[in-house]
C-alpha cells in the first residue's frame, strides 16, 4: 500500500491532467471516470464522484481518529474544510506539528488504505471494456498525433456495456455510435466500397453485392475459409477471393490451426478443385477455367490477356 501512494505523491502515477499536458492538449484532461472536471491530484482524491463510495468511509474515519486524539473540532472543520489542507494532510501528516509521532503513524496507516483503494477502484472502472477490441485502446495513442482526424471504431458485436465504456477508454467527449454499417452492406446498392472486418461476418450475415474477399492470413480451418468466402457472390456475380499468407503464418505450432487450412496453401494444382473436392463437391461444366479460375490455373492459361502479360513481362515494360 505504501508504494502506491508514493507513485500517488511523486506523480508517477499519470492522472488524465498530466496526460493532457505531455500529449500538448491533444488528449482531453477530463476525468475519464465522472467527466466533469480536469483529473488531477486533488479530484482524484477528493472530488471524483465514481470513488466516492470509498473516499466517504476513509474520510469518517479520518475525522473520527482526529476526534480520538482530542483535536479542537474548529480545528478539524478547518482540515476538511479546506480541499488544500485536506490533501496535504493525506499525503504527508508528518509536516503538521499538533500531531504526535504516534497520531501521525495512524493517520499513515489510514491514508496509505485510501490512496490503495482509490487507485484500484480507478483501475477497475477504467479497465471495464477494455477486454474487448484491446487495440481500440491504442487509438488514444494516435490521437494524440493526428488531433483533427476523426477516429472510428467498427464492430459488429458490441454490447451496451461495451458502448458505455468505449468514450472513457478512448477518452473522447464527442463519441456516436453508428449502426448503419451492417444495414448498409446489406442493401443490393451499399455505400461502402471497403470493409475491415473480423470474422463475426462468416455466419449469420448476408451481403448481396459484396464480389471480393480478401484474408491478409489464412483463418485456423477451411471451413471458416470457406464460410468467410461464401460471403461474395451472394447474387450469382463474378466474384474473387484472395489469400495472402507467409511461411510463418503456415506454422503448426500456431494456436488453433488445423491441417487442412496448412494443406490447402501448400497445394499445387488447382485450388477450387480442391476446396471442392474437400467437402464433396466437383467442379460444374460451367465453372470458370484458366485465369478466371485460380492463381495456380492462371499459369497455365492462354488466354489473350494472360499471353499479352506475359509479352509485356518479357520485355520488361
């Protein structure tokens, strides 16, 4: 308890005022817990309405250990009548000479309890959300850099909870929340032309316009592959998965990836023979062969755009 309330006194422990002046005022020194005033020293221990469930049972003591040592009741009012006086008395009583040694190792005991619970309960109410999307978090980081460009966050599984908490984790006062963006891809004409996204878009989810997939790494099975993939061509339309992968990401050792993911890039001949041959399925008379098919077929295609390319490649151009 005694190390957190020397991080406390020694300004080691970074409150939202002292943020807001490393980041230039680029970040809000707001409390990030009540947001009604800049965080400093003095509201974090004494104002902050989120803590106060705490602070009330600490300062009733407090004023009861005074009372036991027979200090003058004007003398008490004067102390918690005074947020200055008040503060310095919890974090350094040794300067107040009407207390004895014993008086102030109590009140020691006493305010290092404080200064321990106050700085938890703040950590608790911060950390609430912050399990969810841990990257968002990062975006403060970013702000601080770019002020005047705006942040946004897309999810499709946030909860209430998750709401309320992503404006004190951000540390952004003007915070809305959009729900358009699902609605939108599902539309036969959508607005947005570029979507990032999770894999919360492999099921339940039906886009009828979107033409192409892109993985920038293979998922952990080919089922998922193939889920997430099935998300194009919803209406019949030409349409085109990519998957970019590297030899690490290839790896056995990878948490929760399976064999037949590792196989299928590894594969040397056509690759939409073999996502259909895996679950059961052939290729149709109708199925597009050469270029249009698969990287490894394009090779082989003669078609008169792949032969242009690879006159164009041979020259160099």
């Amino acid at each position: 308890m005694a190390a957190i309330k020397v991080k406390i006194a020694t300004g080691i422990m970074i409150l939202q005022y002292q943020r807001s002046r490393f980041s230039k005022n680029c970040i809000s020194a707001i409390c990030p817990l009540c947001n009604i005033e800049p965080e400093d020293m003095t509201h974090f221990i004494l104002k902050c309405e989120k803590l106060s469930s705490i602070r009330n049972r600490f300062m009733q003591e407090l004023k009861s250990l005074l009372v036991d040592c027979n200090k003058p009741p004007l003398l008490i009012q004067e102390l918690f009548d005074d947020k200055e006086n008040l503060l310095h008395l919890i974090i350094d009583c040794t300067s107040y000479h009407f207390l004895t040694y014993k008086e102030q190792v109590r009140i020691e005991t006493l305010t290092r309890g404080l200064c321990y619970k106050l700085y938890h309960k703040r950590l608790l109410l911060m950390s609430e959300g912050r399990e969810f999307r841990k990257s968002f978090s990062e975006l403060v980081v970013l702000k601080s850099f770019f002020n005047n460009v705006p942040i946004a966050c897309l999810s499709g599984t946030l909860t209430g909870k998750h709401i309320n908490a992503l404006s004190k984790q951000l540390l952004i006062s003007n915070f809305k929340v959009l729900t358009c963006i699902i609605t939108d891809l599902q539309s036969v004409q959508p607005r947005f032309r570029l979507v990032f996204t999770t894999t919360v878009v492999g099921m339940g989810f039906d886009p009828p316009s979107v033409t192409q997939v892109i993985h920038c790494k293979p998922p952990r099975s080919l089922t998922n592959y193939l889920q997430e993939i099935g998300r194009a061509g919803r209406r019949g339309q030409m349409s085109t998965a990519t998957l970019y992968y590297t030899n690490m990401d290839l790896a056995k050792n990878l948490p929760g990836i399976q064999d037949d993911i590792l196989c299928y890039c590894r594969h040397k001949a056509c690759y939409r023979e073999c996502l259909l041959e895996i679950f059961g399925y052939k290729k149709s008379s109708n199925s597009p062969e050469g270029c249009l098919c698969c990287s490894f077929c394009s090779l082989q295609c003669r078609c008169e755009n792949c032969q242009l390319v690879r006159v164009v490649d041979e020259m160099n151009l």
